[in-house]
C-alpha cells in the first residue's frame, strides 16, 4: 500500500545505538534532525549529523530530472513538474517509486542496519534498460544533532580514496564518514546555502542551513543497479568486510537486514525494536525521536510494552540493572547521567514506576519460566525497597508519606510528577502536595512491597482507606486531581485531568470501589477522551490551551493545559475494560472504539509509530515527537496484556492482601 507523499508524513531508520536517519515521503527535510547519516559517537548519545541529505540528479535521453528534493529560502522548492513519486512505501523499510516524464521508473530504498551507524542507499531502473546516468551529492555537515551548520571556512573537503572507498572527515573533532560505491566519484566541492526547514521555523526556532559537498558519485543506472553505503569512522561502523565489492556488501546487508526486520510478529513490535538502544555494556529505552535521550519516567513506562508485552524479557532486565545503579535516598534521576553531566532527581514518580516494572519483570519471567537469577533478583529487589523506603520514611523535595499512608511531594520551583513544563521560573502545572497518579503509583507500590515485607501491608490498607476518602469528588463524580496541596486544610485541586485514570487503569491494582471506578471512567471519556488519547486537561477550564502552537514558551504553556497524550489511551483502555467486567465483549467494543483509531494513526506522522501528543481540539493534530516510546509501547501493552487476555470470570472485586496479582480492584 502505498503512503502519503507529505512533507508532514515522516519515515524513521534506527541503528540501536541511539543514531537513526529520519527524513519525509515527500523527500523535504523539514527539521534540523533529517540526515541520512546521525550516528551517536557515546552511545546512545554524542549525536551528531554527518550526511544530512543527497543531492540526487538522472540524465536520461529525454534529459535531466531530480530525484530529491529539497527547499531553500525563502520557500523555494525544488521543481516537480518533471518528476513524480508514484508511490510511497516503508515495508520493510522507505522505497520510493519515481516516474520521470519521459516515462522512466526508478525505485529508490533507504534502510540502517543495525549495530551499526551505517545508511545504506539504492536506486533501480525499473523500465527497459536505456542509457541512464545518475549523479548523488551528499550533502555535509558534522554538526552537533541539535544545532545547525553554516557555511565557514574550517569545513574540510578533502577526500581520501581507497578503491571503492571515500573518506571525509570536515572537522577534526567530528567522526569521518567513510562512503562505499560501485560508481565513480569526482572531487567537486561545493556550498549549498540556505537549505529550510519549515518545522523549526513553526517552533519557532533557527530554520535556515548551509552543507557542504565534496564531491559527486556517477553511476551507470542503465547497466546495474546504484548503491552508496554511507558509514560513521566509529568501532563496528565499517561495511561488513573491506574485501567484498560495493554488490556484494549490499547484498550481504540487505539480507541481514531484511531477514532479521522479517522476525518482528507485527509491524507495532518492529517499532518497539526502534527505542530499545546500546548504553555501555546494558541497554537503555530511547523516549523518543529525534530529539530525545533516555528518561528515567518513560524508560520504566515504556519497558513494560515494549518488552514485557513482547517477551523481550532479558532486554527488560538489562534495562532495569541498568538503572538499578542510579538509585540515590530512594529516588532516581529523571534522565540517564552522561559523562560530566549533573544528575536531576527532580521526580517523584520515576522511582514508583521503577518499582512497578520491576514487579512485572519479576511476574513475567515467573510466568514464563525464565527465571531471574539470585543475583540480578537480589538487585532489582534492592532498589525497590531501597525506593519504597525512602519515601516512606522521607526524602528529597519534601517527599514523604503522612500518617494517613499517602505520599505527599513538592517544593517551590520544582516540578516533580510526569507534568513537568516549566518556563523560566514558572512551573506551569507544580501540583505540589499530594497529585492523584502518584497516591495509585504509592499505594501500587506499597501492595508490591507488602508481598516480600509484611510490615508494608497495613500501611496500604490505610493508604487506600484515605485516597478513597480523601479524593473523591462528590461534586465532580470523579477523583480530585491534587489535594492538600497548601496543608491538609486547602483546598482540593477539582480540575479534571487524566492523572485520576492510573487509580483504576495502567497499573496492576484498582484502588476504587466499583460505582466510583466506573464514575471515574465515564468522566474522564466525556471530558477528556480524543482520538488520538487523553486531553491533560478538560474543555472549558480557564487554563485550557486548544493548540500546541507558536514559540518553546507558548508551546510549554500548553504541554499539559490541554493538549493531547497518546500515551494515556492504554490506563483509559485498560480502566474502561475494568469496570465493565472484563469481558470479551467489552475488550471487543474497546478495541473497535479506541484502539483502533490509535492503529489508523501509524499511517500519519511517524510511520509506523505513535506520536508524542497532539492538539487538545480538533482536527488534534499530531505534535512533538512523531516517534514516542510511551505511545507505542502503551498501546502494545494494551493489545497484547489487556484486550488479548482470556475473559475474566464475573465476581466480586478481592479485598484480600496476598501476593499481588494483576487484579480488576483491591475492593
């Protein structure tokens, strides 16, 4: 089938160490971080764009046309009046196919191996062969991933050939790209200025870059087919043997590459695949691309879709070690530290979610029959008593839990829980004292605990005694979104909000009785629920912002006023499942109603994937992140932990504290 021809329409290549090649089905680059080549130098991070583009022309007998597009400023595009992608397709990886106006097709593909920072390119006559040239530019720069690259006079093009080999390496402190082809190439430096990139311009942001090109790769498209294999001078990064000729290698990789993508059950796991990258020795989840590293929130998030659901169990433990290390009093930092970088413990529920995708690592590979080994048991458990005790008895940021077994949290100018915008000094959503979500992370935890320390178990009965008093809303019928946030005597935070959705879904026990949980489900749909997931906050507020739009600071004012998370469909999905039964017919009409629209939606943005957010009012818009770990990984959960699991038998909801199972209440 073949995809929309859009500008807005994004395609995603990922090597497994954090580089990736990204671009549009249209060809346009639109943001700062398209390239063909970005390859991350510390894995999964030291990112840095090498080759950002191709030039690409073909000279047939009826004359020139360009394979490639591109636009200048101001707002000049290449012309398409002599060329046309006849089709797009991503499967197993970006094709497309052109029809010149002398009739002549050709199929171009673009695919990442995985390892290694390497882009493979192809192009292919698909007509009767004739005599057909075509001549490929890259297009240079060596930038950091973030910033852009101007024309300067440091920029080297030299070019070191080695038979079928081409290096360059424009600064020193930059890795060489080494380029493989079966063509013939000619040093012929040249500047492209003022290449546009109209998404950095919408956010507002610098939008205006010069490359550079070496030279030009001419290649006998009539006779063979064409292949650049484009490589970061890094460990493992060169072509899979420097004997092969440019065929052969292509050869070799294709296969590898094709074969292992063939592995995937579904088209959802192989994006899944995308986030899981090299740290070290470990792995580590990516939060998203392309401008994300790895996060502490939607790492332990994401873990559980992304490989608890799809049986990547020892990628999941990896992942978990990996952090296991960074717990400090109980907390762990909202971002994976890099070499001279200062940790930022700045959340409350990093750690909560730690614990609750430890337990479910623990019950999988149980489950499963792979069990973990004392060693790695002894650790993972470590760290989640470690989290558990801590915050009970006190920690930083004014966290810690009351008499009443709720955890409270905050201090000013600090934003703890996943509502994290702030603009200068201003921290747009503080919800400082005791947020919904992190009272159902708190008192999951708890449960959790209470299953290797007894000591924990009345401690959750009061906790979830006073949640169910102290947060429920009679005016509302639905959870208050924050309480006590100025004292035990201020006034609750009534606003609606999504948070209220983990007290009954997205995490293994629900907190509510059944009338409050089916009170709580219909709220959050008739105020909230969108297509693409959950507005963070309702219509009609005065702080509502119907569009992610205009600069960084209008854009972090509407973060979480609004704004839609994809992320947040799975609680909604497995909540609104919940309180129905369980049933068969319920996971039916949840599937057909929710999660399909969510399905429709891997054909728009990013290919394939889910987006960050999207536009609290319609036509909801995909913005942010067109690749989103969270987003993808909580619909995997969904489809393969809620709406695939067998019917549960109709029963009262277990009031019981025994070990934990993944329950419909704790009643």
């Amino acid at each position: 089938m073949s995809l929309a021809i859009d500008d807005r329409v994004e395609w995603l290549e990922t090597d497994g160490l954090g580089g990736f090649a990204s671009g549009t089905t249209s060809g346009v680059r639109t943001r700062r971080y398209h390239a063909i080549l970005l390859a991350a130098t510390t894995p999964p991070t030291g990112r840095f764009a090498l080759v950002n583009g191709l030039d690409v022309v073909v000279r047939t007998p009826g004359g020139e046309f360009p394979l490639s597009f591109h636009r200048y400023t101001p707002d000049v595009t290449t012309p398409t009046d002599s060329v046309a992608i006849e089709s797009f397709t991503n499967d197993p990886w970006p094709r497309w196919i052109f029809r010149l106006r002398d009739g002549t097709r050709i199929a171009h593909e673009l695919f990442v191996t995985k390892e290694s920072p390497r882009a493979v390119a192809t192009w292919r006559l698909l007509t009767p062969p004739t005599e057909v040239t075509l001549r490929v530019r890259p297009l240079l720069s060596g930038r950091d991933y973030h910033a852009l690259h101007h024309e300067n006079a440091a920029f080297r093009f030299d070019a070191e050939e080695t038979g079928s080999q081409v290096r360059w390496q424009p600064y020193p402190d930059v890795p060489a790209t080494l380029a493989q082809h079966d063509g013939r190439y000619t040093h012929a430096p040249v500047w492209y200025r003022g290449f546009q990139y109209d998404e950095e311009r919408d956010r507002g942001f610098e939008f205006a870059e010069d490359l550079a090109s070496p030279g030009i790769f001419e290649f006998d498209l009539g006779v063979k087919e064409a292949s650049l294999i484009l490589c970061a001078d890094l460990p493992n990064a060169l072509p899979a043997s420097r004997g092969d000729s440019p065929p052969a290698t292509l050869s070799s990789l294709r296969a590898q590459e094709s074969l292992r993508r063939a592995q995937f059950a579904t088209p959802l796991e192989r994006a899944a695949d995308a986030y899981l990258v090299r740290r070290g020795s470990g792995r580590t989840i990516l939060a998203g691309y392309p401008w994300f590293a790895d996060w502490g929130r939607d790492t332990f998030i994401s873990i559980r879709g992304l490989c608890l659901a799809t049986g990547r169990l020892d990628d999941a433990r990896d992942v978990l070690l990996q952090w296991a290390g960074s717990v400090c009093v109980g907390m762990l930092p909202n971002r994976f530290v890099d070499s001279g970088d200062k940790p930022e413990y700045n959340s409350v529920d990093a750690a909560l979610w730690y614990v609750i995708a430890v337990h479910e690592l623990c019950e999988a590979s149980k489950k499963a029959n792979r069990p973990l080994s004392p060693e790695d048991s002894l650790a993972l458990r470590t760290a989640a008593e470690s989290i558990v005790t801590h915050y009970a008895q006190g920690t930083a940021y004014g966290i810690g839990m009351d008499a009443d077994g709720l955890l409270r949290s905050g201090v000013p100018g600090v934003q703890l829980t996943w509502m994290d915008s702030k603009i200068g000094s201003w921290v747009v959503t503080p919800r400082h004292g005791k947020p919904v979500e992190v009272q159902a992370l708190w008192l999951n935890a708890l449960r959790i605990a209470g299953g290797f320390n007894t000591q924990w178990r009345e401690v959750y009965k009061r906790g979830v005694s006073s949640f169910r008093t102290k947060f429920w809303s009679e005016a509302a019928g639905c959870l208050y979104d924050v309480i006590e946030g100025g004292g035990p005597e201020s006034k609750p935070d009534a606003s609606i909000r999504p948070n209220q959705i983990l007290a009954i879904g997205g995490l293994p026990v629900n907190l509510l009785r059944a009338d409050k949980a089916r009170a709580v489900v219909d709220a959050v749909e008739r105020s909230l629920l969108t297509p693409l997931g959950l507005r963070s906050l309702a219509p009609g507020s005065p702080d509502y912002r119907p569009r992610y739009s205009g600069d960084g600071a209008s854009r972090d004012a509407a973060y979480h006023q609004g704004t839609v998370w994809p992320w947040l469909m799975g609680p909604f999905i497995e909540a609104w499942v919940r309180v129905r039964g369980d049933t068969i017919e319920a996971r039916e009409e949840a599937r057909q109603r929710f999660f399909q629209p969510m399905l429709d939606h891997l054909n728009e943005a990013g290919l394939g994937h889910i987006s960050e957010i999207a536009d609290g009012d319609q036509p909801h818009t995909p913005r942010g992140c067109p690749f989103q770990a969270w987003s993808v990984a909580e619909l995997l959960r969904v489809e393969k932990q809620v709406l695939a699991r067998p019917a549960a038998a109709s029963q009262p909801m277990p009031v019981s504290i025994g070990p934990l199972r993944r329950a419909r209440a704790a009643g």
